[in-house]
C-alpha cells in the first residue's frame, strides 16, 4: 500500500513500532498527518500509564490509612476530573488533525468541556464537604498537568541519554 508520499506505509508503519518516539517524529515527515494521530495515541497510552500509577498510589495510600480518608477520595474525585480533562484535551486535538485534513471549520467546544468537568468536580467537592477534603480534588484536578509534565521530563532524558 502506498500512502500520500509515495512510500510504502505497512513498511513504515512496522518500523514505526521498532522506534522511539523521539525516531517516530522523523518518521512523521515521511507519513505525513497520519503519524500525528500515531504519536497523539502513543502519548495518551503513556498518560494512562502514569494515571495507572496514580490510583495505584492512591490505593496502596487507602489500604495503610495514610492520610485520611477525605485526602484520598478528594484526590481520587480530583484525578478522575482530571483524566476526564486529558481525556477531552486529546480528542479535541484529534478533532482538529480532521479539521486540518478536510479543510473545513474547526468545532469549538473543548475549552468549555473540559473547564465544565474541573468546575463539576469542585461543585461536588463542596457538596460533600465531610467526605471530600476540596483541596485534595483541586490537587487531584492538577494531576493531569504534572503527569503530563513528567512524561515530557522522561522523554527528554531518554533522548539525552541516545
């Protein structure tokens, strides 16, 4: 099968998965936009790994008691808005690839999904005040930048190392 450039894509799309990710953005230039979907879903599986961690943490944290219960339910309620969060952040820029290709006008509603989600979950954090501690859900909710934050760091250590 041969894609947009004129290069065989199943050859390309196998030696993708033998690649880094740092490897895979040099490979981009050779499929074309479709590696940008490729290495939006290769980021989103690395998020959801570090969210794996996350609850795992808040878990094991659970199971010993430490801290109190209010502080894990609230930075559990914080991280699931806060996934919800990524989880829209990606399919709006999936959205916007599409947008790109066909050429017609992006659909803005994103910006106020994702906000709607954070403002959700402080809602219900106030609402149940005793059983949610409101400054472990507004940590939670900020759960999604420093994941994201630490797989750029990993990223960019990795590439130093090569």
């Amino acid at each position: 099968m041969v894609g947009k450039n004129g290069c065989d894509v199943r050859r390309v799309h196998r030696d993708f998965h033998r690649h880094s990710l740092h490897d895979r953005h040099d490979q981009a230039l050779v499929r074309g936009e479709d590696m940008n979907i490729i290495l939006q879903d290769a980021l989103y599986r690395a998020y959801l790994r570090w969210f794996g961690l996350f609850y795992g943490i808040l878990a094991v944290l659970l199971l010993i008691g430490r801290p109190s219960e209010p502080v894990i339910y609230g930075l559990a309620l914080g991280g699931t808005g806060s996934f919800l969060i990524l989880t829209l952040q990606r399919l709006s820029v999936d959205r916007m690839y599409r947008v790109i290709e066909t050429g017609r006008k992006p659909m803005s509603r994103g910006t106020v999904s994702r906000m709607a989600v954070a403002v959700l979950c402080v809602m219900i954090g106030l609402k149940y005040q005793t059983e949610l501690s409101l400054t472990a859900v507004v940590i939670g909710l900020l759960a999604g930048h420093v994941i994201q934050f630490c797989e750029f760091l990993t990223h960019e250590l990795k590439r130093e190392k090569r």
